[in-house]
C-alpha cells in the first residue's frame, strides 16, 4: 500500500476479525496452536510522522484457547501465566518505523508482571471500505519471543532428550482495525 504515509486516525482492533495468536513447539515433534479470544486495541496512526503514533493492546490472559482444556488450564495457571495475578497480557507501541508496506513497531510487552521490548514488522494488507461504511485497514505480523524472557520457565524433560515445551514462542497477529470518528 503506497500510501502508508497518508495514512493518519484512531483506529480500533475488530475482535471479529482478527487473530492473537501464538505457536510453539511440543515435545520437540509437533506444533501447537493457540490465541487468546479477548482483547482490546487502539491505534492513533500518523503515517506521515510516525513518531506521533501510539498502539495499545490490553489481553485477558484467561482467554488463551489451544483447544485443549486441560492444557488452557495449566497455562493459566501460576507455572505459565498465572492469570489471577497477571490478568492481563499487554503492549504498548512505543516506536514506529515506515518501510515500504511494513510498519516495524517496537514496543513494551507485558506478560506475567515482566515487560520486555520487542519489535513486531506489520505488513499492510490493504485499506477498504465495508459494506457498513467502516474504513478498515488490515495488517499482518510475527515476530518470536523466548518464554524463559517473561519467567514462564516451567517444563518436563522427555526420556528421548529435550523438553516437553519449547522456549522460543511465536507471536503470529492478523489484524482488522476500524478507523474511529474523529
């Protein structure tokens, strides 16, 4: 999308249509797949100063879903996140870098009562009208992240060698934003 840099509002997260995500590995054989169900999100975007930009994205810890109870139950619970105390997963956007189609935002994540700085490249997929009149922006991004980073460090060693749960993590995001009335 060339015109990135025209780009300027508030713009909200579509829970309907977007994805939190995360992989990473089990049993060092497999993938398994996860995403948190509720969450809330505001960008202020000035593509021409991007500087001027904000993101902020608020997670219910408790909403993660792997589609696996018992396992949504153990990562809720204080060896993973440790919900009741940590409710919330956060980020918050605190640079923002044009390149091309790709907004690079590096910024403060929040898991378990540890922040860390990570940067995440977005890649605009396009700038719509809805059929409701909603102006609508979708981007997608990943970006990997070590668990033993945010003091999630539990795990079980296997009798082949290695671990049941592997370190690096990764954070998989695809977006649809709703620009706000000014």
């Amino acid at each position: 999308m060339s015109q990135l840099s025209e780009l300027k509002g508030t713009y909200v997260l579509d829970p309907s249509h977007t994805t939190i995500g995360f992989v990473t590995r089990h049993a060092m054989v497999t993938k398994v797949r996860g995403s948190f169900e509720e969450y809330e999100g505001t960008a202020t975007i000035d593509g021409a100063n991007p500087s001027a930009s904000t993101l902020n994205v608020d997670i219910k810890a408790a909403s993660i879903n792997t589609r696996n109870a018992d396992r949504d139950a153990h990562v809720r619970s204080a060896d993973f996140l440790d919900v009741e105390t940590h409710p919330e997963v956060t980020f918050r956007g605190t640079d923002f870098a044009i390149k091309g189609d790709v907004v690079e935002v590096t910024g403060d994540l929040t898991i378990r009562g540890t922040t860390k700085q990570i940067t995440i490249p977005f890649e605009v997929q396009g700038l719509a009208i809805d059929p409701f009149g909603n102006k609508r922006i979708g981007f997608e991004g990943e970006t990997t992240v070590s668990r033993a980073d945010f003091g999630l460090t539990w795990n079980a060693a296997l009798e082949t060698g290695g671990f049941l749960v592997a370190d690096k993590v990764v954070l998989e995001f695809e977006v649809s934003a709703i620009e706000q009335a000014a």
